[in-house]
C-alpha cells in the first residue's frame, strides 16, 4: 500500500469516478464524467485524512515485510529446525514491530 493520494480519496469516495488531477492538487482535477455526485474538497480531505490514518496505522507491516525471511528461507528453516525454529525467526520480526494496540471506546 503507497500513501493515499487525493485520486484515493476521490476513488474512495466514487469507485467509478471518472477524473485525473496534475501533482496531487486537488485545484488541478478534471472531470470526465462532470462530477454527477458534486463531490467536493472538503469530502476530499476528508476521506484523505481518513485514508492516511489507515495507512499510517499499517506501518508495522510495512516495516515487518523486508525482514521475514523468502518464504523458500522458511520452508527450509521448517524443514531443518522444526515449527519451533521458525516461530522464532518470526516473532524476532513481530517483537521488532509490534502490532499497535487497537484504541479502547
């Protein structure tokens, strides 16, 4: 997942949304179909800080996935050193780059 650009939101918003923008500025959008459903900037930001705190609250698995081992790596670390071997190497990973803890209500 890349960081949510305002095509994302706009897409977020109207999955069939028909437009294209210069640089990410929202100034710059051309609609293609007219904008039927009148989206506006403000449902834009909107939907974009949205989609930002969503990626942001991924980053662990970003940063966990360069550091598993090839999944060839690991089948041979399961054959050689057993499920205990590789429960090892993962949770180097996971301790590493804990899951945050979801908000509490």
């Amino acid at each position: 997942m890349m960081k949510p650009m305002i095509i994302d939101a706009i897409s977020a918003l109207k999955k069939d949304a028909k437009c294209y923008l210069h640089n990410n500025d929202f100034d710059t959008i051309v609609w293609e179909d007219g904008n039927p459903d009148e989206i506006t900037k403000e449902q834009v930001e909107e939907k974009l800080v949205e989609l930002q705190e969503l990626y942001d609250s991924l980053n662990y698995k970003r940063k966990r996935k360069p550091e598993y081992p090839a999944i060839e790596d690991q089948l041979d670390l399961l054959y050689h050193e057993g499920i205990e071997g590789w429960k090892k190497i993962i949770k180097d990973v996971k301790d590493k780059y804990p899951k945050p803890e979801a908000p509490s209500e």
